[in-house]
C-alpha cells in the first residue's frame, strides 16, 4: 500500500516593530543585555494594564492581504492559560476567537508542480521569554526581553505532501515578509511547528498527529519531516511503535524526533477573552490605508527590473534583500544605467564583502556616494580597478568619494598626451625590452605595459595605455 505524509505548519513570525505589542519596551530589533528590556506590564506585575499597538495590528494586515486573506472587521484577544517559567503572567495573550486574518492561500512551486496551500489564520500574539540553560551549572535562567515581543501566526491547512513543498513555502513567506517590511524572518524570528500525519493515498481521513515544536532552521525542518514520515511508515506497516497524538522536540545532533507530552488540547488551555484589550474594529478605509502604504512586491519589482534589461540572475539576487531593492532604486533615480548600478552593486559590492567575510545582507552605503564612483568612472576621472579601492574606503572608512581621489591620487590618467609622456618615459628608460619587443618577443610587450602601470600607481587606463604603446613601438621598428 502506498502512503502519503499530510502535513500541516503553524508558523510564528516575528514583527518588525520599534515596541512590543502591549507596552512601550523596545521590541525584536532592541538589543539589550539580559532582563533590560522589560517593564512592569511585560514583567506581569498585578494591575498593570496592556494597550495594544496599533503597527502590530497593521503589519498582521499586510500580512494578510500578502497571503489573500480576508482581513476580519471584527477582531478580539484571548488569554491562554498555561504555566511555563519563561511566562511571567501564566497565560499568553493571543487570539482564538476572532483572529485577524482568515482563509486565505499562497502557491508554492516545486520540482513537482505547483500547489495552492491553504491558510486557515493569521492571528496576533505575544510572545514568551527565554530560558538560558547552563549544563555546567545545572541551572536555568529566564531572560524576559523578549516577553510580549510581538507576533502573528500563520496557521497552514494540512495541504502539504512533501518536505520541498514546506521548504518552498517557507522560504516564500519569508521573502514576502522581509521585502514587505513585516519582519527581518532572521532565524529565530521566524519558528515553525509542524503537525504531520500518514495515510493511505486516495483517502481522506486523517492519520495520527505528531506536533513537532519551536523549529527555526530551515535544514532542521526539512531532516524532522523526512524522519517523522519514516517513523510513521515504520508504525504503520511494520509495527514497530503504537503511535500517539503527541507534542515531540527535534534533537538535530541525533537526528531524531523524542517525545515531551501529550498534545494538549484546546479545552487545555482555558481560552477566555482578554477583558483588559477592547475589540478592535476594522473598517475599509483602514484595509484601505494599509494597502496604499504596502511597499511594493517582489513580482512588481521583478516585472520592473525586467523592463529595465536585468538578467533573470541579478533579479533574483536583488529582490533577495528589500535594502538591496532600495540601494538600485536610488542609484538609477540618480542617473545611473540600470545594468551599470547592478554591476555595481553585486559584483563590486558584492566581492569586497565577501572579502570581509561579510554577506550582501549587511551592505550599507549611501545612494549619492555609490552613484558618485560609478559617474567618476564612467566619465573615465578613474578606472575601474581605481573605483573599486575607492568603493571599499567608503564601505569601511566611510571616506569621500571626490575626497580619497585626490589625496591618493587616483586620476585614470585617460587623458592621450598625459599618458603618452609616460609611455615615452617608459621605452627611453628600458631599451632592452623595446629592442626584445622590436625582435619578436611578444611578452616584452607585457614588461613594458606594467612599467607604464607603474608609473601611474596602477591608475592608468589599460586601453589608452596599450594604444599609445603600440603605436610609440612602431614608430620605433
């Protein structure tokens, strides 16, 4: 009998927000030293109130209307009670009742096909704190910055079949998100359960649930999947184990799945409308507001660069990075070709970070500084080679671009009578090589060309340099 795995995601994302979703402490992007980024209200203490931000409640919007949902006009918090150490009020605040966001869908395409998965809900939440365990110690301490951090969850259909189809559609949520500015979706702020079960193919009643909890690595997910499925198939026509609705963790150095609980159930939980958060009410002309300030989308930027004469290969590697998007945008606004600022951007750029171990991710220059070497160069006020050292003073000195040419003197030299009086400083001081040239020895030529260089301080333009040589060489035949 063949089997199919029915696999279904609940993935939390965290938001790209200033402050957390019920108070004013900083939220994901504020770093801080343990238990700095907490206040009473995060912290749980009695007869502090929370009040809800509003950017949380737009960006789950956005999320939504990324994901084709529709965006609920009316929208309440619930409590879910359980008691864990890392949550100081014993419940989390999220939404059970009326989420923000339902029904909706995103394609995923494989080596398979393509497949529509469904997505019951986005709803928003707060998120818990951090337990730090200290094997040496045999301690465990909780960090609270990261309570009430706020999220949303996006609750998949069992619509997935395979591990490529999870790992297609989490990689499209999180290039999505990131070039929506929704969330950064770095590991660790994007988290993945996965509920996965087997039956017989051509069948719809569903299988055995298995829960595996908190995964943030992609390879992790796809490797848990792969060995959840094959247990599964084991107890199913081998009998190897009776199989158990449960709640199980990944050991990624082992390789495999262990039992923690058995899977709760709602009625676990408790779940009670938040009587401290009023309801929200959302009416059109705020869908409205949040569709109109939606950047735009990693289709309309392709189909944009596209009609700009980019390769399929430099789109792809643009629209990677909302910033990377931004940084060409601002080049070409400022007169730049389109195949130039690109060239620019992931080729030069690109090389000196990986020079320093760094990714494009991290690249950080201004616009007008960027725009400013390519315009030397073009204009041929320096090479390219020239460029490039001036690229990475303003990548790591934060130098001038006007300012480090002229005090390193790196004029291109492009000009013909300049850099014919080189050439000719160059075959009057090296008779030997001119006469080695002269008598058949193509490589003299090579000699005579890295003197010239030289001479410049490798600022020479190479083309204009060959020319006045070859034509100096015949002159003297």
């Amino acid at each position: 009998m063949r089997y199919e795995a029915v696999i279904g995601l609940e993935t939390h994302v965290e938001l790209a927000t200033q402050s957390k979703i019920f108070c004013s402490c900083g939220g994901h992007s504020t770093k801080g030293e343990p238990n700095t980024r907490v206040c009473p209200a995060c912290a749980g203490m009695p007869g502090m109130l929370p009040v809800t931000n509003r950017r949380v409640v737009e960006l789950a919007m956005r999320a939504g209307i990324l994901l084709h949902c529709d965006i609920s006009r009316y929208t309440t918090f619930d409590k879910k009670s359980y008691y864990y150490p890392d949550l100081p009020c014993a419940y989390q605040i999220t939404q059970w009742f009326h989420p923000v966001c339902r029904n909706g869908s995103v394609e995923v395409t494989t080596k398979d096909g393509t497949r529509t998965i469904g997505i019951k809900q986005i709803h928003m939440e707060e998120d818990a704190g951090k337990l730090v365990h200290d094997d040496w110690t045999e301690t465990t301490l909780v960090d609270f910055n990261r309570t009430s951090v706020p999220l949303i969850e996006i609750v998949s259909r069992p619509d997935f079949r395979t591990a490529d189809e999870v790992m297609a559609y989490l990689e499209k949520l999180k290039t999505m998100f990131r070039f929506a500015n929704i969330s950064e979706c770095e590991e660790g702020a994007m988290r993945c359960d996965v509920n996965i079960s087997i039956r017989p193919e051509g069948t719809e009643e569903l299988g055995v649930r298995t829960e595996i909890k908190n995964m943030s690595s992609l390879s992790s997910i796809r490797r848990a999947i792969q060995y959840e499925t094959a247990r599964h198939l084991d107890a199913v026509e081998r009998g190897t184990e009776t199989l158990v609705q449960e709640t199980r963790r990944w050991d990624d150095v082992k390789g495999r799945t262990f039992s923690m609980r058995n899977k709760e159930t709602a009625a676990d939980y408790r779940y009670f409308p938040d009587p401290n958060l009023m309801p929200i009410l959302i009416g059109e002309d705020w869908i409205q507001r949040v569709r109109d300030t939606m950047p735009a989308s990693v289709e309309e930027k392709t189909a944009e660069y596209q009609s700009k004469g980019l390769s399929e290969k430099e789109i792809a590697s643009l629209t990677s990075e909302r910033a990377l998007c931004d940084l060409f945008d601002a080049v070409t606004a400022l007169g730049r070709e389109p195949k130039d600022a690109a060239s620019w951007i992931l080729t030069e750029c690109g090389g000196l970070l990986r020079k320093h171990g760094q990714v494009m991710g991290e690249l950080q220059i201004a616009p007008g500084k960027l725009s400013r070497i390519m315009e030397k160069v073009s204009g041929n006020e320096i090479n390219r080679a020239a460029g490039r050292k001036v690229l990475e003073a303003v990548l790591y000195e934060d130098a001038d671009p006007d300012a480090y040419c002229e005090a390193h003197n790196l004029g291109a030299q492009g000009d013909a009578d300049a850099v014919r009086q080189v050439v000719l400083k160059v075959l009057d001081s090296t008779p030997n090589a001119v006469r080695d040239y002269l008598g058949g020895k193509k490589k003299a030529f090579q000699a005579l060309f890295g003197g010239c260089m030289k001479e410049l301080k490798g600022n020479g333009d190479p083309q204009v340099i060959r020319a006045l040589l070859e034509e100096e060489l015949s002159k003297r035949s």
